[in-house]
C-alpha cells in the first residue's frame, strides 16, 4: 500500500523524529495514534497535528510493555483501520569509557527498547493488516545495524536485529498486499543524537530527516537508506576484511552520555 495513509500510527512520537513524523502525516481526517513515554511532549506532538487538522488519540506507553501496548493497539485498530505503523520508539547508551565493555543493565534496556518493543508494535497488527489485505509497516533503525561501533554495542545490535527482523517479515507479508519499510538513518538531530559525544557526519534535521524518510514510504520503497556515503562506509566496514573495518572504526571516537 502506498501514500496517501488516513490512519497513521507512530510509537517514541513524543520527541524527536517520531514527533517530526507526526507532524509530517498530519492533516485534516487523518487519525492518528501516537505513542511515548514524556506525558508532556507527548501532549505537544498531539496538539500540534490537532492543529494540522488531524483526530488524535494518544497513549503514554512503553513499548516494553508488550500487554499494554498491544491492548491499545487493537483498540485504536478497532476503531481506526490502521494503514501506517511506524515502529520508531528508540534509545541508546554506551559502555563507560573506562570500562572494558557495556553494563550488562544497558545492553538489556536497548535490547527491550529497540527490538522488543518494535516487535510489541508490530506483531499485534500483523495478523490484523494481512486479514484487510493492505497497509505498511516501518522499522526505524539505523546506519548502526550495518557494522558493530566500538562504543555502542548494545545499540548496534539491537538495530541490526530490528533490521533483520522487519526484512525477514517483508516478503512473509506481502503476499497479503502488506509493505514493510526498513529505514536505516544517519545521523539527525535528536535528544538522542545531543547526547553523542563525538563527530556526526552528514548530520541533517529532524524535521530535514523526516520528509527524506516520508518521501520513500510514500513512494512504496522497501528499503530507505541515508545519507549514502554514510551508509557506503558502513557497508564497507562490514564486507571488508575484519581486520580494516576494526582498524577504521576504533579511530572513530565518540561516547555516548548516560539518558
């Protein structure tokens, strides 16, 4: 299914991209749920799209919370078909940099975060998209799920395995005429991204980030992928021999600072 959706869904829509997508599919008789965590933000994201001319329903959940979240999910879905769910909700953290490796606490919250909980957001929709035959599902993960950093290896993996896992469930459900877009982005500003502490090539808006991301659901696209010579140097640290993609990669430093 491609544009235009009527009914959008997008998890992690309090702040940062998630928001910028919110306002970017906001407009008169579209329903919209959106999900987050900052009771705040969250009431912001949602005024701004009531401006925009859209219905919002809201809901401050973690997508951690599978039971919850799947509850609210079917229920919006009752109510308002579903045609686009964006699973963006997303966080990252970082070994201390005097520690050999990443506390086994913040490797397990990124993993609940960003993998879990995308599934949480996808997997009860599922079955309900391939029974009306239409719609599109979004994985947000990152250039990251291309090659491991040095310096967020929790991160890494749990993108690499969103990646993986909305890439197996593409062509599973598009035999019922239901699209999955995997979005690998580069860097853009975010809460997330101001706590980086290190070089951000390339490194574009949120706002900038989103109509790139919005361009290529609209128009159908499996795969959206930026910026390219981002996503060519991590393609490349990843088919290289292990040797040149470790060498590479430990020259290029950065922390990031604890949530």
């Amino acid at each position: 299914m491609r544009a235009p959706y009527r009914v959008v869904v997008i998890t992690g829509a309090s702040s940062g991209l998630g928001a910028a997508l919110a306002a970017a599919y906001a407009g008169p008789g579209v329903a919209m749920g959106l999900i987050g965590r900052n009771p705040e933000r969250l009431a912001a994201s949602a005024a701004a799209c009531r401006a925009a001319g859209a219905i919002v329903d809201s809901a401050e959940i973690d997508v951690v919370d599978g039971q919850a979240l799947g509850a609210w999910l079917e229920a919006f879905d009752s109510a308002h078909p579903v045609e686009l769910l964006i699973a963006n909700a997303g966080t990252s953290a970082g070994p201390d940099p005097d520690s050999p490796g990443e506390a086994l606490a913040l490797t397990e919250r990124q993993l609940a975060t960003n993998l879990i909980g995308a599934i949480n957001t996808m997997a009860p929709l599922v079955p309900r998209l391939c029974e009306r035959g239409r719609g599109r599902i979004v994985a947000i993960a990152s250039v990251a799920a291309f090659r491991g950093l040095p310096n967020s290896p929790g991160y890494c993996a749990s993108k690499a395995g969103l990646r993986a896992y909305a890439e197996a469930l593409r062509p599973r459900l598009m035999r019922y005429g239901v699209g999955v877009t995997v979005v690998c982005p580069g860097f853009f500003a975010s809460p997330m991204t101001d706590r980086w502490q290190g070089p951000t090539p390339f490194l574009a808006s949120g706002a900038k980030a989103a109509r790139h991301i919005k361009r290529g659901i609209d128009r159908g696209l499996r795969r959206v992928h930026f910026p390219w010579p981002l996503v060519f140097g991590m393609r490349f640290c990843d088919i290289a021999p292990a040797w040149i993609g470790d060498a590479i990669l430990r020259r290029f430093r950065f922390r990031i600072r604890p949530a």
